[in-house]
C-alpha cells in the first residue's frame, strides 16, 4: 500500500494536548515531538486505511477465497511440496 501522504508536503502548525508529566519527561530525553507525532500519525493512518479498504473488499476477497478452496490454484500441479 502506497503513502497516505507526501513526505513533500509542506508542515502545518498545530495545536495537541498531552500529559504534561509524558511531555515532560519526553523534553528531558530530548524527543522530537514533531517528528514522533508525525510517524505515530502516518502509522495510525496507514492501519485505518487498510482496515477501510480491507472492509470495503470484503465481498471480493471472500469470493476470490471460496473460488479457490473450490478449484485450488492453477499452480498446484507445479508445486513440489
């Protein structure tokens, strides 16, 4: 599955709110919060988007499943194990 996202796109500010004792000790360790946020996000994203398009495929995938538990592969007689 491709990018949700550019990596080119330009950055936005924006407003969260968090635990201020994780915020703080994340300063002290010197964590980009940007940075971590970001991949956090894209990672998030990239889960819901597979679930989505896992949902709407559904109807297709099981088919294409009973098709092939009916008939099996057309590799089967080629397979050596």
């Amino acid at each position: 599955m491709r990018n949700a996202f550019s990596a080119q796109a330009p950055k936005k500010a924006t407003n969260l709110s968090l635990n201020s004792e994780l915020l703080a000790e994340a300063k002290r360790l010197n964590i980009n919060l940007s940075a971590t946020m970001e991949k956090a996000l894209a990672q998030e994203v990239h889960e819901r988007k597979k679930a989505e398009w896992l949902k709407q495929n559904a109807e297709a995938i099981n088919a294409c499943n009973e098709l092939t538990e009916r008939h099996g592969l057309f590799s089967d007689s080629f397979r050596a194990f």
